[in-house]
C-alpha cells in the first residue's frame, strides 16, 4: 500500500522547540503516486483541500484539511493509462473560484471545478507523462502543458487551443513560467528531450534556445540567484553534465536569461 502523506500540513503542526512535526492524519491510496500534491482552498470554505494523483488507479483523489476524502475523479473509464503529471489550481477565468487543470495520461487536458465536476476537455496531440500544466496568466490567462511527442500546448480557460508548437525530440518535463524582460509578459520555458531548453512568448513564438549535454528532463527555473543582478535562467541536463564553460556547482547550467 502506497501512502499520500501531507507534508505541508505536517510541517504546519511543529512548534517551536519541538523536535519533529506531528502527523495529524495519514490517507492511504490504492495505486503508486507519481507527482506532487497540491494543496489550495477549493471551495472557497476558508479550509485548504489537498489533491494529488492515485496514478495506478487513474484517479485525481480530494480530501479535506481533516484528511477525509471528499471526492475522487477518474478511472478506467476515463484514462486508459496512468495518471503521473501533477494537477494545477488557479482563477483563471476570474470568477472568484478556484479551477483544476489536468493533463491526462492519454492525451487530454481536462478542466474541473473545485468539487471534482468536469467541464471541459481538450484533446491533446500526444500523452502526457510528466509535463504538469501551468498557468500563465499575464497578459491573458492561458493552460500550457507539453506532450511526449514534443508538442508545447497552449488552451485558453474556455477549452480552446489558442497555440501548439513542435519540438524535436518532447518536452522532457515540467515547464517554467517567468516574466524574463520585465515586459509584463510572462514566457514559458521549455525543457526539451533534444537536448535544448525552449523559451517562447506567450503567443507561442520562440525567443530563444539553449543547448545541453544530454536530453533535459527537468524544467528550468528563472531566479535572482543574488540581490542585484539580472535573472538567472538555471536548468540541468539528463546526462549531469555544465553545458557552458562556467564552472557551477552542483552541475548546475547558469545562463543569463536575455530575450
């Protein structure tokens, strides 16, 4: 038996002085868990619900900040395989509730709202494994995911694809978002199996590429790794190698991020 185990709310338990956090409460699923949990008020009681995937089973499961189980979404009888990218919460359409967005094994991204009622789908052009989707939400809001087979998808909140672009090799895994020029757009970053990490607009045109060692299977992050200097694209590439001169620990790639 597999465990889903709360760590966010476990942690929110220690007090100080004390030497571990106290395990307020355990749900046991059926099926392997793959992906992170994620946690946000889903109902708007004013409580935090958690979601995470029972990725044998096929099945987006929701409990509640007590750790009883409110609903489940899923099955057979909607994924054919495995569920293992991580579910995405968030106003998108700004109506004051909260919205789930699900990239389905199988091929599909799927809309649901914070009780588990499904609104929409949108056929994908590829499965998904491990290209969680994000949400973009300046200067309009947008679902973003990736395919196995290299396809970068783009839908609007309604359930309509507004982009798709093609890259050799997938998307190796998660995606960033980041505002890299300060234009008040954000950019979706890319990691590719080719070897490559992707930055595109957010109308799906492509600013740049940076090449690796090896493929990429982890998705890059932009940060100010110091107080001062500009923002710092960080990724890493699958086969643990720097793919510039600079000498960085941890195997890390810095490059500074220019569009």
């Amino acid at each position: 038996m597999y465990t889903l185990a709360t760590l966010a709310l476990c942690l929110s338990l220690v007090t100080p002085g004390a030497r571990e956090p106290e395990v307020k409460w355990v749900a046991n699923l059926a099926g392997r868990i793959y992906c992170s949990v994620v946690i946000a008020d889903l109902n708007s009681d004013g409580l935090l619900e958690v979601l995470d995937c029972d990725s044998e089973d096929r099945q987006l499961v929701c409990v509640d900040s007590a750790g009883k189980e409110l609903w489940r979404y899923g099955g057979a009888q909607v994924f054919s395989i495995r569920l293992t990218s991580a579910p995405a919460v968030g106003d998108l359409d700004g109506d004051g509730k909260q919205e789930i967005y699900l990239a389905g094994g199988d091929g599909r991204l799927i809309r649901l709202d914070g009780s588990g009622h499904e609104v929409w789908r949108l056929p994908l052009p590829g499965n998904v494994d491990w290209s969680s989707p994000s949400l973009l939400t300046a200067p309009e809001p947008l679902i973003v995911t990736g395919t196995n087979n290299g396809w970068l998808v783009a839908a609007t909140p309604d359930g309509r694809l507004a982009w798709e672009r093609h890259l050799r090799g997938g998307v190796g895994g998660p995606l960033g978002l980041a505002d890299l020029d300060a234009d008040g757009s954000q950019e979706v970053l890319c990691p590719g199996g080719d070897g490559g990490n992707y930055c595109y607009d957010y109308r799906g045109g492509l600013r740049w590429r940076v090449a690796t060692m090896g493929p990429v299977d982890a998705g890059p992050v932009a940060a100010h790794l110091r107080q001062g200097e500009p923002l710092t694209l960080v990724c890493v590439d699958g086969e643990g190698a720097v793919p510039t001169e600079t000498p960085v620990e941890n195997m890390l790639a810095l490059v500074e991020a220019v569009c």
